[in-house]
C-alpha cells in the first residue's frame, strides 16, 4: 500500500501561483502512474495532471498554466500552479496507480 501525503496548499489571489506537493511511501520511480485531481464545492473530482510512465498530460483547462514534476531523490510530485484563476478553486488530492490517495490540501483563489 502507498501512503501519500500532500502540502502546500493555501490561499492565493487570481493571478498568482501556488505549489503543492505529494511525499510518496514508496519511490515514485517504481510507480507508473502519479498525479493530482481536484474537487471543488458540488463538482465531481476531476483529474488535473498526471504523470504516466514518464510522461505529463494536463487537462484542457490547466495546460499552460500547471506544471507536473517528480524528484526520484524525495519521492515527491510536485504541481506548479501558476496564473491561478477562482475556478480551480479545490481540494487537491494526490495518486498513486490511481488507486491510492491522499488525504487532500486545500487550494483557495480569490478574485
């Protein structure tokens, strides 16, 4: 079992930027599928980026402005955000395998 736990959540004006990260159990190199979804108020989860054997996909709505990385060093995935705008407003949540989960960090922007 993968235990993940995620920080740098926060509040941030439209406009700014925000990183969160993802600490993994296991390394993150031995994982084939890492990434990050959100669940704002009344809305179904969403994926946002993940990382697929190596590889980065973004959603329509956050390419070009969230960047997805891993550091094998620390086994923690990492997502940029920049340019934030009040719609991706969410509790974040980390994977892994899409299976395991962690427990959530809060990402707020006001506008």
């Amino acid at each position: 079992q993968v235990q993940l736990v995620e920080s740098g959540g926060g509040s941030v004006q439209a406009g700014g930027s925000l990183r969160v990260s993802c600490t993994a159990s296991e390394r993150i190199s031995a994982i084939n599928v890492m990434g990050w979804s959100r669940q704002a108020p009344g809305k179904q989860r969403e994926m946002v980026a993940l990382i697929i054997n190596g590889a980065a996909v973004y959603a329509n709505s956050v390419k070009d402005r969230f960047s997805i990385s891993g550091d094998n060093a620390d086994n923690t995935v990492y997502l940029q955000m920049n340019n934030l705008k009040p719609e991706d407003t969410a509790v974040y949540y980390c994977t892994a395998k899409m299976i395991y989960w962690g427990q959530g960090t809060q990402v707020t922007v006001s506008s």
